[in-house]
C-alpha cells in the first residue's frame, strides 16, 4: 500500500482578466487568461483515522485548517464520489502567498484532488477531476492543468494555449490579504451606472503569449480587478511605481490581488526589479518566477 503521495502545484498571474456584468448566480463571466508560475505549494496526503489538515510555510497560520479548506473539500468531493470515507491526513507545504491573488487555495484543492485519487487508487477520468474542480472554485481547473490558458464562463472552462517562450516576472508579496468576493464586488460598486461590455480575450495578447513575446505581452496586459483592488488597497499603488520605476516591462495587480506582478524583460531585469522593490519597502516579501509551467503534478509516491 502507498504511505503518502505528494504533489507540487503552481501559482498563477492572470496576464488577461476581462470581467463582464454580474450574473443572477452571483458570479462574473469572463475572459480571463491564465498562466502558471513557478511559485509552488506541495501537497502530501497519507492514510489517516478520519480527515486532518495541517500546513506549515511562513503564512500557514492562515491558512483555515477546517472544512472551509479547498483541499479538505476536494478528498470529501472526491471521496463521496466512490463511495468511501476521506481518511486521509493532508498536509500543505505552503509556499504561494495566502488570499494573494495567486490561486494558492485553489492550488491546495487540485493538488489534495490529484493526491487522494493516487493515493486511494481511485482512477477517476481527467474530465471527472476537471468536473470537481471547476465545483471547487473558478481556478482550481487551471490549477490542475497549468501551463497558459483561456478560462471562460466564471474562468473553468478551459482552452490550452499555445506559449512561444518563458516569461520572467516578480512578484511583490502584500501585507494581508484582499477577499475574492469583496474585490469583485467593489468591481461592481465603481463600474454601477456604466455599460458592462462582454468579456472577450485580446488577439494583441493571445499573439504575443504565441510568439514568447515579453514587451509585446506587457503593452496588453490588463486586469479589470485592478481599480477594484486599487481602491480597497491604495497602497498598492506605491509598490506598482516602484516596480515600475526599477524597468518593468508592466505592473498590474494579479488576480484579486493584493499580490503585484511584474513582467520582466530577461532574468537579469528581474533581479533588479526585485532589488528595488524589496529597497522599496512597499512590500512584504519579493519573489522571482518563470511561466508557464506545468500544473498539479505527482512528484512523490
Ligand atoms: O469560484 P470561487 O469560489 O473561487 O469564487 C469566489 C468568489 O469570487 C465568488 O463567490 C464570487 O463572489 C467571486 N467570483 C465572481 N466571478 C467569477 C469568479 C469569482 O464574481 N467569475
């Protein structure tokens, strides 16, 4: 019998993020355009008297460590599934930063998803695991699939996109974090009163993912959260300058924020951006990392 099985699950840095009107169902639909960086939590799963999650890692004090955590809800989603009980202790090396905009929770359920179906010899389909993800949370697909793609509807249903090279890119890590719900609803507070176009994806950004392009990557990337993160964290707006005065190519908050990515020319530039943004002080903590990379994957077990 297996005694663990771990797997290593990237971040993510939506280069597009295009937010139409809010849905009856309380979500947005979009275009939003994923890549996976190298920026990883580590997810080991082991036989265990009932469900226990534990996580250790510079924030993992907050990391919830009950049902509410998407990796606990992807062995009990999974578990019921195949008719079995989720007796599995699941441990996170956590590493991405928590509620950052970087889909480190939705990391955590793919991985504990992909973990639980070796561990327990389960053989679900990949399209079975992709269902449960997408039930999880909007991300979690990507999480489990990495590399770049286009997530539709509320960002699950996913087309592969082709990458023409690697992109270098910094992250400044904030003080707390910045709720999803709150960040999208702030999103729907400042655009009330205007018209909402359909989220469609840039062929300008599409091309340039295509061709590896870095500085034509950076003319186009835009994330419709960001005036929303803006407003509920005016700070950010310091980090963005300072980020941007060292030579990024562009700054933009990732995702929901409160994370800030910057895209850089070469690693070299990268250095020297996050030089100067940890000189800044603007930040927690300064990271480098390269996309696309592959998603959840078994590394051990
Ligand atoms: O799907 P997930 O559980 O990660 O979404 C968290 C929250 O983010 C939702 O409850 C909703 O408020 C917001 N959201 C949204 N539109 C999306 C994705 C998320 O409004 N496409």
């Amino acid at each position: 019998m297996t005694a663990s099985v771990t797997v290593r699950v990237p971040a993510k840095v939506n280069v597009q993020l295009a937010v139409g009107p809010l849905r009856p169902d309380g979500f947005h639909d979009l275009a939003n355009v994923f890549l996976a960086v190298g920026l990883y939590d580590e997810v080991t799963v082991r036989p265990h008297d009932g469900l226990k999650v534990t996580c250790e890692g510079p924030d993992a004090d907050k990391v919830p460590l009950d049902a509410g955590n998407l990796a606990a809800r992807a062995a009990l989603a999974l578990a019921a599934r195949h008719g079995r009980e989720a007796n599995v202790h699941i441990h996170i090396a956590k590493d991405i930063p928590v509620a950052g905009g970087m889909a480190g929770g939705s990391a955590d359920g793919a991985g504990a998803l992909l973990a639980c179906d070796a561990l327990w010899g389960t053989g679900a389909s990949r399209d079975e695991l992709l269902e449960i993800c997408a039930e999880l949370g909007s991300d979690v697909p990507f999480s489990l699939v990495g590399g770049a793609a286009l997530g539709r509807g509320r960002g699950e249903l996913l087309t592969p996109l082709e990458t023409g090279g690697t992109f270098h890119w910094v992250f400044a890590v904030a003080d707390g974090g910045l709720s999803t719900p709150a960040v999208y609803a702030e999103c729907d507070r400042l655009r009330a009163g205007t018209a909402v176009p359909d989220p469609e994806p840039s062929a300008d950004l599409l091309a340039a993912l295509r061709a590896g392009d870095a500085p034509a990557l950076a003319a186009v990337l835009a994330n419709d959260l960001q005036p929303a993160a803006l407003s509920l964290r005016p700070a950010l707006a310091g980090t963005l300058a300072a980020g941007s005065g060292a030579g990024a190519l562009a700054a933009l908050v990732s995702g929901s924020g409160p994370t800030t990515a910057f895209l850089a020319a070469d690693e070299s530039a990268a250095r020297k951006v996050a030089d100067a943004l940890t000189a800044s002080g603007t930040c927690r903590a300064v990271r480098t990392a390269r996309g696309p990379v592959p998603g959840a994957t078994v590394v051990a077990g």
